[in-house]
C-alpha cells in the first residue's frame, strides 16, 4: 500500500524530466540550423588599382627672407671687421622692426681669396660673403624688412620664400579627398565593368608642393615642402600695400595610389 502510493509521483517526476530535455536540440541539430557566420573576410584574387589627386590651394602665412652681406678688404682681419661691422648694423635694424633675436640667424659666411687675375696665384684682397635668414611670422613686413636691411647696408637679396605655418593640418585635408577621389575612381571603373568595390587591399601615397606667386611663380619650393580637388583660401590673395611682394598661393598637393578587392 505504501509501495503504491509512491508510484504517481514516479512517474509525474518522469514526466516532467522527459519534458524539460525535450525543449534542448541534440548538438548535431543546433548545429545545423544556427544561422550561417557573416562572410567578412577580403577577397584579393580579384581587385581594381585607382589614383587619386587633390590639391588645396593656401594663402602664405610666414615668410623666409635670406639677406647677404659682401665686402672686401685688404687682408683678412680688415675684411672681417667690416663686414662684422655692416651685418650687425644689419640686424639691429629688422629687430627694430618688432622681430626677435630667435627669428634671425646666419645662414653661412664664407671667406676666399681674391687674385689679380684669373690665371694668377697673386693675393690682392680678401672677401666674405655674409649670409642671414629671417623668419616672419608677420608676412606683411617683408617688404619693410627688405628696406631696412638694404639701407643698414645688405647688398645682397638672396631668396624670398612664402610658406605656410599649417601644412600638417593642408596636408591631411588634400590627403583625405585624394582617398575619396580614388575610391570613387575605383567604384566607376569597377561599375563600368559590372561589378562592385570591396574592401581596401592597399594604399600609398606621394606628396609635394608648389608655389604660386609673384616672386617665384610656378617654382617648386625644395626648403618648405608642402603636402596636396578644394581652395581653403579665403578669395584671391591680397598684395601687401604698395609692396612689390605679393603672396600668390601654396597648392598643397596630395597624390594616392589604392587597390580594392572587387566582388
């Protein structure tokens, strides 16, 4: 009697063991009806080459101005004093400008003998070439720099560059829409042929700059190398007053090279 009294809970516990596994699905089943893992992975057996080529055009912001002193003398000592004389003169007249002593600096001085004639080992004299670079960080003083230089007595104007103090922030623009530029390149060439861009495969670049102005107009700048389709000037560069120097423009130009899978 005890015996049997047990047996409707056996079998009700029974029942509620077979109907908690019934709700799980044998590995084998799970399986096989998870849904399939997206396919991310980059297919390169096929793939399309695009370049791409933008340039941002800059308004100067600094310029650099290398001014040269020469002289003669009779021997060495006499020829140094002079010219040491004249290029301090030099210098205290653009720092009386406004311009600090860290934005002038010598370039070079170089000493050689000067003979009777061309053929001849005959000393006659000696003379120093003189050579100082100043930076501005005001641009609109150059031509006033130039004046006063000339009239503390420099006799020589070297070189005159315009530059940009924010070529990092240029160059990362003009590279950015070069990549847009090839990627859309990449995606026409692969629609003409009916099919589609994937991923990017690969990517280089090459950069350079050029100088559009006045004074070195169309000239590649080798001592302030720019990085660079967008114009970031605000209008047409503006001339300094009645100054002879006109900014023109920096073209920032960036040129890349990419490689995307086609699918």
């Amino acid at each position: 009697m005890h015996r049997s009294s047990q047996l409707p809970f056996l079998i009700l516990a029974g029942v509620v063991i077979i109907s908690t596994m019934g709700f799980r699905l044998p590995p084998f089943l799970a399986t096989a009806q998870a849904p399939a893992a997206a396919d991310t992975a980059c297919d390169s057996s096929r793939s399309i080459q695009a370049s791409g080529t933008a340039v941002v055009y800059v308004t100067p912001d600094r310029a650099l101005i290398q001014l040269g002193v020469q002289t003669n003398g009779a021997t060495p000592d006499a020829v140094h004093a002079d010219n040491s004389h004249i290029i301090m003169r030099v210098i205290n007249a653009i720092k009386a400008l406004g311009l600090e002593s860290k934005d002038i600096a010598t370039d070079y001085v170089v000493v050689y003998p000067v003979y009777n004639d061309y053929n001849s080992l005959s000393i006659k004299g000696y003379r120093i070439d003189n050579s100082i670079s100043i930076t501005l960080r005001d641009v609109s003083l150059a031509d006033e720099v130039i004046v006063a230089a000339l009239k503390a007595g420099a006799n020589e104007v070297q070189d005159v560059q315009l530059y940009t103090s924010e070529l990092r922030k240029y160059r990362d623009q003009a590279r950015s829409l070069a990549m847009v530029a090839a990627s859309e390149k990449a995606q026409a060439m692969a629609g003409a042929a009916g099919a589609s861009t994937g991923c990017l495969l690969s990517a280089s670049e090459n950069t350079w700059s050029h100088y559009y102005g006045s004074w070195r107009g169309g000239q590649s700048m080798t001592l302030w190398t720019q990085n660079a389709v967008q114009n970031s000037s605000q209008g047409e560069a503006a001339p300094l007053d009645d100054s002879p120097i006109r900014l023109g423009q920096i073209a920032v130009e960036a040129q890349v090279s990419a490689s995307y899978s086609l699918k």
